[in-house]
C-alpha cells in the first residue's frame, strides 16, 4: 500500500513491517511473541508523526490536533492478533479512523471507527447504571459474531438480545456459513429487530490464533450486508 502525501500507511508482512515505506522490524519477533496490545516499533514512530503534524498545524496557526485518520494493509497469512495489535497501537496514538486492506486485493479496502480514548459509548454507560438495564436492553440489539478454530474447522456463533428484556441475549451456533448467512439475512429482515438503535452495528469477536484469510470474507459480508463491523479478540 503506496501512501499518498500527508496520509499514514502501515504494512504488515509474515517477514516484516513498515510506516510509510520505511522498515520497523520483524512480524514474528516484534508483533507475533508480543504478550501486550502495545507494538513499541509502531508506537515510537507514530508518536513522531505526532510531533511533525503539531509542530506543523503550530505554524500553520491551526489546532494542533492531528490527523486521526490511518491506512493498513496486513497479509492474510498471519493471525488474526496481528491485526489487532496494529489496529490497538494505531488507538493508542489517537488515530480513530481505520482503513484497511487483508490481502492482496487492495480494492477491497474497509472501514473501522474506533471511539476516541476518553469516550465511553451510550451502551456502555447504560450498562454501568442498573437502573437504565431495562431501557438499554429495550433499544439495543447488541449483536456481535464469534469466529472460532478447532483444528481446521472454523465455526461461528451469533449471540444478541432479541426479546429486549435485561436477561434476553442469546446466542445461535452454525457449522458452516451458508446457515450463518442465512441467519444474519432474517436478523437484517426482521421489522422488530430494524427498529434497534445499533441495528447497523456488529461485534466481529476472533480468537488470536485463527488466521486473516479465514476472517477477511465474513468482514467482506458483513459490510455488503450493511454492518459496520468493529472488532474484539478472545484469548
């Protein structure tokens, strides 16, 4: 992924990885055997832009917030905590705005809005006030999918609030994704459920190890179904 002047490109390789062309390091000794969500290579260097992108909206008499906005492309052939790691480090040092390419087909470029740092969501802050359990579940689908690996097989397992009621979330396992497509298709049709205030809205759940190639063609579906997927990793 080429980036263009002023824009901020990761690029993770299964050898190497770069910012804006220039090499940080190596996937498996910096990204893969890292415990933490916090990649130090990236996090020095994008503190760096940081500093350019003040020091230049200081003379340009301009607020000094920076762009929020960052490009990524990462090799299908690595896991999935790779790419959370990234997309967490690019958090970090403020940059909520996500687009990003899985693979090789830099056509295909999505889109992930993270909330600021300080920003807590309105579901979240229902959740904190049991007194506002019952309103937060009447308004709030909370739907999210788990991808999950057991050997080679890959299954999938949907878990939201249908009923509206505090204790209503369930969850819905499928073997294979022409029965979990069909599912997710009669959530996007049903006129009880479209009135739900996070109805565009998924979680696409992963754990760690299952690899990008496996995930990059539900994000495909999900986003042609009209979700806008964020994202959680599992141990």
């Amino acid at each position: 992924m080429t980036p263009k002047l002023g824009e901020v490109v990761l690029d993770v390789g299964v050898d190497e990885y770069s910012l804006n062309g220039k090499v940080l390091g190596k996937t498996s000794a910096d990204i893969l055997n890292l415990d933490d969500l916090l990649i130090l290579p990236i996090d020095n260097e994008l503190q760096k832009v940081r500093r350019i992108e003040q020091e230049d909206a200081l003379k340009k008499n301009i607020p000094p917030d920076g762009n929020s906005e960052i490009r990524f492309h990462i090799d299908d052939n690595l896991p999935y905590e790779v790419f959370y790691k990234v997309a967490s480090t690019s958090g970090f040092n403020g940059y909520t705005s996500i687009q990003y390419v899985i693979g090789s087909n830099f056509r295909e470029l999505f889109s992930w809005r993270l909330p600021e740092r300080s920003q807590m969501t309105v579901n979240e802050r229902h959740k904190r006030d049991k007194e506002l359990q019952i309103e937060c579940a009447r308004r709030y689908l909370d739907l999210s999918l788990t991808v999950q690996r057991d050997g080679d097989e890959i299954s999938y397992v949907v878990f939201l609030n249908e009923t509206g009621l505090t204790d209503g979330r369930t969850f819905h396992e499928f073997m294979n994704e022409d029965d979990l497509w069909k599912y997710i298709e009669d959530i996007r049709l049903r006129r009880g459920l479209q009135e739900k205030e996070d109805r565009d809205n998924i979680m696409l759940v992963s754990r760690k190890s299952v690899q990008l190639k496996n995930i990059a063609p539900v994000i495909k579906k999900l986003t042609a179904y009209g979700y806008k997927v964020s994202f959680a990793i599992k141990g």
